[in-house]
C-alpha cells in the first residue's frame, strides 16, 4: 500500500470512526434524552443490556454505574438485580466488588432457602474473585447446608465445588479439597482453571502433583488421556515460577510418554515458555522442534520463536540474524517491526528509523499495540 493510499484510507476510517460515535451519542439521546437518563430504569434483563451494550463503546461509563445503583435501592425485579450485581462483580467497565457484595448482604434476609443458597454460592464467587478465600468458604459452606430445587443440601453447581477446592488449597487443607473432587476430568478442569484463568502457578503445580500421586485418579479409566494436559500444565507452571529443572522433569516425561514426538505440541510449548520468559528452556525446545519434519513448513516462525528467545537473553546480534531470516522466508510484520528495537539498541539508527516508517505506512496500527509509538 503506498503512503497516498494510505492516507486516504486513515482519513476515512477517521471520519467513520467519528461519524458512529456521532450515532450512537445520537441514538442515546433520542431514547434516553439528558433528563431520561438519570431516571431511566429497565423493564426486563434485555434493555438493560441494550442500555449498557451502548456504553461500552464510550468514555463516560457513569450514566451506567448510576443505573446500575439505582436497580439494586429500587429493585425492580430479580433477575434484573441479578444482572446488575454480575456487571457489578465481574465487568471490567463496571465492576464495583464493595456494591455487589453490600446488596447481595441486604438482600438475603428477604430471600426463601432457595434464593439464600444461590445468593450465597454468588457471595462466595465474589470474595473468591476479590481474593478472601475465608469469606468465600465460609459462603459456600452455608450454601451447602440449604435447600434447593435442583442442588439438594450438601450439593452446589460444579463451578462453585471448584472453587471451594481453590479456598481449600489456599488453607492448605488438601485432604478436604481431594474430598471435592471424584473424576479426573474433574480434577483436570480445575487445573486447568487455576492455571488459564487464575494464574495461580504455585496451586497449579501443587494440584498438578496431587492429581498424579492419587491413586483414585489413577485408577480412573479416563486417566492417562489427561496426562498430557496435566504435565504441560506442569512445565508451564514450573516455568513460569522459574523452576527450571521441574518444568525439565516434566517436559522429559511428556517426551518419555509420546511414542512418537510428531505428536508433542511444541509450538504451544514454546509460546508458552516465552510468554512467562523461559527462553532457555524454549531454546531446547526449538532445537527438539527443528529435528521434525513438520518444523520445515513452519520455518518462518521457528525463526521468529528463537528471534524472541535471543532478544529476552540480551543476545541482539543473534535475534536480528533470526527476525531477518524470518522476513527473508515470509514478508510478515512481526519479526520486520522487532528490527527497530534492536537496530537501535545496536545503534544503528537510521535503520531503526527507515524500518519504522516502512511499517508505520503498511500496518500504524501494528506499531501502536506493540507500544513502538
């Protein structure tokens, strides 16, 4: 694309970037207007999402937060409580931890068994999310002793079960939290839970252990389809704890369990390793990767893994070698924008300057997310 084309480009996505937030600043005072909004209340689940739905895209969150305020003094219906004290929980935009758990305090006494036990099981989510394992426990332990419809005295919803095992591990309590869990399937989602969605590697690594020394895990018919899933949860934990010879151990015995290594996942592995800044240990992997036939097609990004490795262990001359053999074999903006940090660091700037604006006029916005702007 040519800078003229470029340019002409920008200044239409600028002017339709402005002409939809025009609309929808438009659309929201034909519905609401300036008086509406501040005593505008839903009348279902639906307009209240429509409403906060034409906020995300907009600075000025407050007309929501109000909103979502003004449900929980006058509630005006449950399931529409139930929905604001989710935004109010969980939304990055709207999120309000003190609220939520203020009105769902206030409205207990006035719920039947049935409402006081989910109420509960949400009270337990939030401290959990907040980080007050006790008072999360302490809720679903209440849970459990009341009645439901569905889920009975002593049973909760999975989920919540899951997350009494976290509470339990964080008391270091394992016997209790092994009592929580019957299936390997079971066991393994809830790793897999601490580790994606929690980041919480050293839990992820003491669960991982207790999952492979168990012995009613191991006896479970399902056990070693989910041993792949448990070490690399294991190497990428370790790893990102900086226990390098564990994350070794582990990725050995992965290695160990594969017949055959065109079915070990290093590409994930190696992005996983570099992610947490393991590049020693991605580095040995790559070598492992380059020895298999499917690493031929895939030469560009071998490059580009080892140019990432080279860069975080400080070694410039090495990782440009590899970003520049990476554009050599596909024109591709990833390891071409990685030349500018380390041409300049080498001191090469006019390099360095001519890259940038090479990408700047094919692909600015590439340059902005990877802050090179």
């Amino acid at each position: 694309m040519g800078a003229n084309s470029f340019g002409e480009w920008f200044e239409h996505w600028l002017d339709q970037s402005i002409l939809t937030a025009h609309k929808n600043n438009q659309a929201l005072q034909e519905l609401y207007g300036d008086g509406k909004i501040s005593s505008f209340l839903p009348e279902n689940v639906e307009e209240l999402r429509d409403f906060v739905f034409k906020f995300n895209h907009l600075k000025d969150k407050n007309p929501v937060k109000n909103l979502l305020k003004r449900i929980l003094e006058q509630s005006p219906s449950q399931e529409i409580v139930e929905q604001s004290i989710d935004y109010l929980s969980y939304d990055e935009h709207y999120k309000n931890v003190q609220i939520a758990l203020h009105f769902l305090a206030q409205s207990l006494p006035n719920l039947d068994e049935t409402g006081r036990k989910k109420n509960l099981c949400q009270q337990g989510k939030v401290f959990f999310e907040s980080g007050n394992f006790q008072r999360a426990l302490h809720c679903f332990q209440s849970a459990l002793a009341l009645e439901g419809p569905v889920y009975h005295r002593d049973e909760l919803e999975e989920p919540y079960l899951r997350l009494i095992c976290q509470c339990l591990l964080k008391s270091k309590n394992q016997k209790a939290a092994l009592e929580t869990v019957d299936l390997v399937d079971e066991a393994v989602l809830l790793l897999e839970e601490i580790h994606h969605i929690y980041n919480d590697h050293e839990m992820a690594v003491e669960w991982g252990e207790i999952i492979i020394d168990t012995n009613k895990f191991k006896e479970d018919e399902e056990f070693e389809d989910y041993l792949q899933d448990i070490h690399l949860v294991l190497i990428y934990a370790n790893a990102a704890l900086k226990n390098t010879l564990k994350a070794h151990e582990y990725l050995d015995r992965l290695i160990d369990l594969k017949a055959n290594p065109n079915n070990i996942p290093y590409e994930s592995i190696v992005e996983n390793l570099i992610k947490v800044r393991n590049y020693t240990l991605a580095i040995w992997c790559l070598e492992k990767y380059s020895g298999l036939l499917r690493s031929k097609q895939n030469m560009e990004w071998l490059y580009f893994a080892k140019g990432q490795c080279f860069l975080g262990l400080e070694k410039l001359q090495e990782a440009r070698d590899c970003f520049e053999k990476s554009y050599e074999l596909k024109h591709w903006v990833a390891p071409y924008a990685q030349l500018i940090g380390i041409n300049k660091k080498l001191g090469e700037l006019k390099a360095a300057e001519r890259i940038k604006n090479e990408v700047l006029a094919l692909n600015p916005e590439y340059l902005e997310n990877m802050n090179y702007l």
